[in-house]
C-alpha cells in the first residue's frame, strides 16, 4: 500500500498536433475527493481517462496505488481493476440485466464464483436504492437508474478509486439529484474520487479540492471555499461568473 | 439419342440438391471461421493484421466467383493434389464466405457504440472477454439479417461449381438436358428448386431485419 492514491508527474498527452495535457503534475491522497471542471476541450476527461489507461500518454508518468502504469504492461490490467469509472453515457450492456452487467467482470478478472458476486452486486444495487430492478435490461429504467446501476457495477470491482466522467451531464434534471445523492454517499463513505463535472453545489458539499483545467493545464487547484469565492485566475473567475 | 424426360430425370435432378445443400453446408460453416477470424483481423488493434484482412477481402471481393473456383481447381493440380471438384469447389466458397462474411461481421462489430469497449476495458476485461460476453453478442444481432441474406447469395454461387465438373444441382440439369433436350423444362425445373431452397431464407431474413429495427427502435 502506498500512501497515495494517485501521483502524476509531467504527463503530456498529445491527438496527433493537438496538445491536450501540458504538464500534468498532480497527486491525490488517500480518500481525497477532487472536481474537476473547465470549459468543454480543456482536457478534464481526458486526465482522469489517463488514470485508467483509456488513454495513452506521451510523456510523464502515473502512479495508482503504488503501481506505475506502462503501456500495455500487465500493472495496467491491475490498475484496471482497482479503478472504478463511470461515464456520461453509462455504457451499461444492453444484452444484459442489470445483475448481469454487475457480475461479469467480478467473474471474469477477479474469478469471484457467481453465487459471491450476485451477492455483491445485490448489496451494491441495495445500496444505489435499486434491488428491485436486478432482473430488467438498462433500456427499461429511467437515465437516473441506469447511471445508479453503472455506478454499482464499477462498485462490485471493490475499487479503491473512483472516476466520474460528467455523470449528470446526459441526465434529465429531475434525476441528477438522485444520481448526485448517491455520490454524496460514496464520498461519505472515504472512496477515493475524482470527478469530472459541472455541479458545483456537489463540488462545494463534497469536495476537498476542486482543480480548474483550460487548454490542457491545472490553471487552478484550491478548496472548494477558496476556489469559488476567491478564484485568483482570471480565466477562472470568467468560467464562474459563466455557470453561476 | 434424345429421350424423353422422364420422372426419372425429375428424380435424378432432386437428388442432385443434396449435393447444393452439403456444398453450401461446407462453404458457410468454413466461411463462418474463416469470416469470424478476417472480421477480428479487421478490427484488431494491429496495423499488420488490419491491413492482411483488408487485402484478402480486396482479392475476393474484387474477383469473379467463376475465377476463384478455376484457381482452385487448377491450383490443386499444380501444388501435386489429384483433380477433385468437390474439394476444390468447397475451398474456393469457403474461401469466397470468408472474405464476404468478414467484411459484414466486421461492419457489424463495427457498429457497437465505442463507450461498449470502454466501458469493458475500465471494468478490466481483457479482449478475449470483452469480444465475447460485450461486443460480439451485440454485433450479432445486427449481423444475423445480413448473414442470412449472404447465405442466400452462396446457395445461388454453388451453381458455378457444375463448371468444373461437380455435379451439383446446375450440373445435374445440365446432364438431364443433354439427353432430353427440354432446356426450357429441365431449367424452369432446376431453377424452381433454387427457389425452394432460397426464398424461405430471403423471408427469414427479411423477418429477422423487421424484428431488429423495432429491437432498436424500442
């Protein structure tokens, strides 16, 4: 076990000419919960899909958990498994029920027998409010449901860390509080999370720091007190005056 | 000598779909492996193996069946093996399936929204995996329309077989009418079995595009 969570030094990831991380140095802690948030192309999402290898970088390095993440090597499957993700789109498989989509990859990396892995992931489903949806498909629940759903299925991986791409953003307004509760609840609990998102009533309830991205860079990176009430970045205090 | 054509003609000309039905057996089954490996070729992460499908596609897309079957034949003669028309009209549609097959199976893999695949490789399933219980169970439902349409196609390609001596249903016309001179009668009867065989898997692949569409739709 290594002290912290996650360190990144000097990460450089670049699309072809297009230079979406500068520079990254960061380090989370141990139950640390980080917002990240900056204008769309700023290259939040693609940090955190940096963390889980969904995206290769160029330069720099990435610790998770003490393990140092190299291109295609197996400390990548490890990472893998270690590291919860939820997306904007949920990406729950749709051929499955939603019990399935829980238990596949409990069985499948972690060789977990399927009578244990149901078992967790109904208490997970329990814990997102929805056991009685464990025998539908994701196309019959409402986006508040299936983003539950994806959030227990990452869960019964037991990570350590949690990554949260936008998970309000596809989401009707009436159902990200639904979907927010349930991450209050896991923060509250000391995961480990970093989230992508523009809620800033959750960054200012759950967040220990909240870090301001813009054209690939950390321009800003403070307690959520300091950072909305006393932004020192001038591109910062444009960006709040815009969603406020 | 032109005799009469007979019930007997008849008879010999039914008989000879057994051998339409075991040529199209063998090409779909081999086309099936051989579609299924050009489609994962085609969609690896691999440039070299990408690019191998794409060119094997491009030579059997891009040549007449009749070629292909000529190839063969001669082919085996070449490389020392006795004339066979049944093993050379079996290789060169398996052959032919794979490169046709392969290309739908790949744009049906294709056709899985990419936030499947991610979704998988977060959760730390391997390609083996995430091909298996993810993408191919998705990819099949929008493949198996088109594959029954192909298998249609390939039933209809057995035909040209009778070219190189494999006496398959054409071939058995062909003998039949030789003797009988009724090619209009000995035709029409060999072409009403085509169909036979044909237009309930045209149906069923119509019906299997109808239920798809509503499927999506949903």
């Amino acid at each position: 076990m290594s002290e912290h969570a996650i360190i990144m030094r000097g990460v450089n990831k670049y699309y072809g000419a297009f230079h979406a991380l500068v520079d990254i140095d960061l380090t989370v802690e141990r139950g640390e919960r980080i917002v990240i948030c900056g204008p769309s192309g700023s290259g939040k999402s693609t940090l955190i899909r940096t963390i889980n290898q969904l995206e290769t970088i160029q330069a720099g390095t990435i610790t998770v958990d003490g393990v140092e993440l190299t291109a295609g090597g197996e400390n990548v499957a490890k990472v893998r498994q270690d590291v919860g993700m939820v997306f904007q789109n949920f990406n729950l498989f749709p051929h499955m029920t939603v019990l399935e989509n829980c238990i596949l990859a409990p069985m499948k990396t972690r060789k977990i027998p399927r009578a244990e892995a149901e078992a967790t992931a109904r208490k997970f489903l329990e814990r997102v409010r929805i056991p009685e949806q464990a025998g539908k498909y994701p196309a019959q629940l409402s986006g508040g449901q299936q983003q539950r759903v994806a959030i227990a299925r990452a869960l019964c991986m037991k990570p350590r860390i949690m990554l949260f791409d936008e998970p309000t953003s596809a989401l009707d307004p009436e159902m990200v509080k639904e979907v927010l509760d349930t991450m209050i609840d896991l923060a509250r609990e000391g995961m480990t999370m970093l989230c992508v998102t523009h809620e800033m009533d959750f960054a200012r309830a759950v967040a220990d720091r909240v870090i301001f991205m813009d054209k690939g860079v950390i321009v800003e990176e403070n307690a959520p007190a300091a950072f909305f009430d006393s932004p020192r970045n001038e591109r910062l205090q444009n960006f709040l005056g815009q969603i406020a | 000598m032109i005799r009469v054509f007979s019930s007997a003609d008849v008879l010999f000309i039914v008989m000879a779909v057994r051998w339409t039905l075991i040529l199209s057996a063998i090409a779909f089954a081999g086309g099936a492996l051989g579609g299924m490996a050009i489609a994962l070729a085609r969609t690896s992460q691999r440039k070299a193996l990408r690019q191998f499908a794409a060119g094997f596609i491009q030579v059997f897309q891009g040549t007449p069946l009749l070629m292909q079957l000529f190839l063969v034949y001669f082919g085996l003669a070449v490389v020392g093996l006795p004339i066979n028309p049944l093993l050379a009209a079996a290789v060169a549609l398996t052959l032919h399936a794979s490169a046709y097959l392969g290309e739908i199976w790949r744009g049906s893999i294709e056709a899985v929204p990419s936030g499947q695949t991610e979704a998988a490789t977060a959760l730390s399933l391997g390609y083996a995996d995430r091909m298996r219980h993810v993408i191919l169970p998705q990819a099949m439902r929008v493949a198996t329309a088109p594959t029954v349409g192909f298998l249609v196609q390939l039933i209809k390609g057995t035909s040209l077989a009778s070219i190189i001596g494999f006496t398959e249903l054409t071939r058995a016309g062909q003998i039949v009418n030789n003797a009988t001179f009724k090619p209009f009668l000995v035709f029409g009867t060999v072409a009403i079995l085509y169909f036979a065989l044909c237009w309930p898997l045209s149906l069923l692949a119509r019906r299997m595009e109808t239920r798809m569409r509503r499927a999506i739709t949903r």
